[in-house]
C-alpha cells in the first residue's frame, strides 16, 4: 500500500470541502433528495460531513484514545434553523478549516483512535478525503450539477482505501453484506481509460509499465477480497475514466453511464456493488 503524502490529504479535503460549498451555493434545493443515499435530503448530506468533520477533528486533537460520542465534538449538532444555506455553508466552512488545520498540526503519526485499528490521524486525513470525495458526487447528484473529475492520485487511492475497507469488514464484521462476496476462480478488472496513464509506474512493488495505465485485479476466495495492479484477463472487466470507474466501484454511477464499459460478467460485478458495504 503506497498512501499520499500527509499535506496531500489535507490539501484535498480542503479542495472537497469548498466543492461541497460551491454545490451548497448555488441556488441547490436543500430539500431534495439525494438519488445515491435516498433516506437523506442534500441538507441531511451537508450535515453529515460536516458532524463526521468535528467528529474527526475532536479524536485527532485530544488524541483520543476510544471511540468519542459524536455529539461531544463541538458544534457538531450545527445550524439550528433548517433551510439556511448561508448558516449551513458557515458551519461547513468552519468545520473543513478545523479539521485540516488539527491534521496538519498532529502530523501522520500523531496517535489517534480509529474503527479500524489504525490508530493515528494519517488514517484520518486518508478517510476524511475519500469520505469528502463521494459524499462531494452525492451533492452534486441531487443538486443537478455535473461531478469534476477528481485528481488522478485521489482517485485511484480512494478504490484502493474501499479495497482495504471492505476487506475490513470481511473479517471483523461477519454478519455484513461483504460476507458474501465470495466467487473463487472468479475476478474484477478495474482499468481506467484517461490521463491517469502511468499512475502506477515507478511506484514501489507496482510492477505495471506505464504505457498499461492505472488498473486493479480484484479476486474473491473464500478468505477475502484481495487484489492487485496491473491488468489481467478477468471475468469482468470495468472500463472508464477513473473517476467514473470509481464513482461505478462505490455505487454512485451506473453500470449503463455511457463512459463506462462493462465486458464479461456482469452479474459479478452487480454482486460486489449490491454486497460492498459497512453492513
């Protein structure tokens, strides 16, 4: 596992935060429904960034070290009327600011309790970023407005964390959704089409020429998801721009999206978007 650079986090939670803000901004319809999180409107979204952004920021500034009740973080319960856009977008904007000022702060290696034993706040800056980025297409969907494509290395470190998070959850959740993704012999191909050519390279163990692209291999045995890079004849394969591949990988754009093409088995690809989830 090859992460980003600590200040490449916060740098990108910063720039996801203001997105939220851009959609939050403009005249969106704080009542509508969120097409991907159907049990939630675009105001219920914006408040829970921003309550998971407090949260985020109480654990990495005390250091803390058990789970923290979310409604201990300050300012977490936000704007108390509801339909105000412009309260709502301040509270967001404070909320974005603390965070990524107390991560810089702390450093990656600060210690700091975490849900997946990875206790210290670089997992924090990681999940906070990849958490910004998908619940930034959630918005944007119920909003109405086009999703920008997100930064290469962004892009192709989020599929990597959901990997690792679904693996999670295989094994300390046994009553979850992931138990089922089983289908040995079977796998996933993941290959993006666009400019995150190269992506791979040069990194360490990668093992994948350039002129080959970003990709993933993913299989299913019995004891779990594991994976790799590269490109190899799979059951399914999942072609597109990576952003919309991952979009597609996390449940936020459809199979059928024009830029994307599925080749081979289709249904094992469904399969992992019905059962790749925290429970």
């Amino acid at each position: 596992m090859t992460l980003l650079a600590h200040d490449r986090y916060c740098d990108e939670i910063a720039r996801q935060v203001g997105r939220l803000r851009t959609v939050l901004t403009s005249g969106a319809d704080l009542s509508a429904t969120v097409p991907t999180c159907p049990d939630w409107t675009l105001e219920d979204l914006v408040r829970h960034v921003g309550r998971a952004l407090r949260w985020t920021e109480l654990i990495v500034r005390t250091r803390a070290e058990e789970d923290v009740p979310l409604d201990r973080a300050p300012g977490s319960a936000g704007p108390g009327a509801q339909g105000d856009a412009t309260a709502l977008d301040a509270w967001l904007a404070e909320s974005g600011s603390a965070v990524v000022d107390t991560l810089r702060e702390a450093g990656p290696d600060a210690r700091a309790w975490s849900w997946a034993g990875i206790d210290n706040a670089g997992f924090w800056a990681r999940r906070v970023t990849h958490e910004l980025v998908v619940h930034g297409a959630d918005a944007a969907l119920a909003a109405g407005r086009p999703f920008e494509a997100v930064a290469a290395e962004v892009a192709a470190d989020a599929v990597d964390e959901w990997l690792e998070i679904v693996r999670f959850v295989q094994r300390v959740l046994p009553d979850a959704p992931a138990r089922e993704l089983r289908a040995p012999g079977r796998s996933i191909h993941l290959h993006a089409t666009d400019t995150a050519v190269g992506l791979d390279a040069g990194r360490s163990g990668a093992g994948v020429p350039a002129s080959e692209g970003w990709g993933r291999v993913i299989e299913l045995p019995e004891d779990g998801v594991t994976w790799r890079r590269g490109h190899e004849k799979a059951s399914v394969t999942l072609r597109g721009p990576l952003t919309s591949v991952l979009l597609a990988f996390y449940g936020r754009l459809p199979l059928s999206a024009p830029e994307l093409q599925v080749v081979g088995d289709r249904e094992l690809l469904e399969l992992w978007l019905e059962k790749a989830k925290f429970g």
